[in-house]
C-alpha cells in the first residue's frame, strides 16, 4: 500500500456482517490488518456503512481484547477492574489524557528502557514507580490524600520522592545509552 500524502486517515467501512472494508485498497479487511496497522502507524477511522456513524474507538478496544485473548496479555486484571472503577467518577475526563500522556512517554523512551532491562538492573524501579503511580492516580480520582507508605510524610513529601527517584532513573539511563 502507498502511503497517503495528504495526511487524512484511511476510511475503514465496517458493514452489518461485521466485515471491515478498507476504501484505500479496496478489499475487505481483518482485524489483525487493523493491528497491523497501528503497528505501523498508519491512521485510519472506522465508520459504520450505514449510518456513518465514527466507531473507531469500539474497534479498537475488540482489537486489544482480540490480542488479550490470544494470550498477549499486557492489561493487568487489577488495572482493569481500578480502569472500570474510573468510569463514571469525576476523575473519568482526566483519565484519557492521564493514560495517553503516560503511554507517550513510555513510547520516547522505549529503547533507553529495553536497554535498561537488559542491563538486569538489581530491581525493577518502572513497575516499583508505575504501581506507586497508579496508587497516587487512584487516591486523587478518588478525592483522598495518596496512601503513606512506611511513615513517609504528606503528599508532597512524597511527589518529592517519585521525582528524587525518577531523576535517579534517568541517570541510570543515561550512563546506560552514553
């Protein structure tokens, strides 16, 4: 397939028998295309054949629970039930924004973090910061202060913290990639 030069994403039809038609290639489509092209980066929006109506965001979600299923499991059960939790709090319209910010992050600093792993640091320092992370989200979704771990201070006390380590880990990194 040529890559598109005017920017705009491929319209992807979706049709009552379930079956994807990609309007770019002209033939119908599979949901592992779909993957595949996320993968690459290629934009696109699925719409109903009939009303027209945007449903890319549903697709999606049957091609994360596709891979889920398969056994590619990367959704932790708890993140699940805390995310299902989310829906319909007050915190539900900063969660988006919050996970997609997050996952762009992850995404620029990929390799410096494959090569971190690989260089077997004596602990985990992302799931330690990813699990008081998502903690600290959760208390302030909720509308409470963060949990104190073993008698640390307030949460400020504790934001201080997260970045002394998150500055630490990016020196670690940095002598890792130089």
């Amino acid at each position: 397939m040529a890559a598109r030069s005017d920017g705009d994403p491929v319209i992807i039809k979706k049709y009552a028998n379930r079956r994807l038609y990609d309007t770019e290639s002209s033939t119908y489509i599979t949901l592992e295309r779909l993957a595949q092209m996320v993968r690459q980066k290629r934009e696109f929006k699925v719409v109903d054949a009939k009303s027209g109506e945007d449903i890319t965001r549903s697709v999606l979600a049957q091609i994360i629970m596709d891979e889920e299923a398969r056994g590619s499991e990367m959704l932790p059960v708890n993140f699940l039930r805390q995310l299902i939790g989310m829906y319909g709090d007050q915190m539900q319209s900063v969660v988006p924004q919050y996970l997609e910010a997050s996952l762009e992050q992850l995404s620029r600093n990929q390799s410096q973090i494959r090569d971190a792993m690989a260089g077997a640091l004596a602990a985990n320092p992302f799931a330690d910061l990813a699990r008081r992370n998502m903690e600290m989200f959760t208390a302030a979704a909720r509308g409470q202060p963060a949990a104190k771990a073993d008698g640390e201070g307030d949460t400020r006390s504790e934001l201080s913290d997260l970045k002394a380590q998150l500055a630490e880990l990016q020196r670690k990194l940095d002598k890792l990639s130089g």
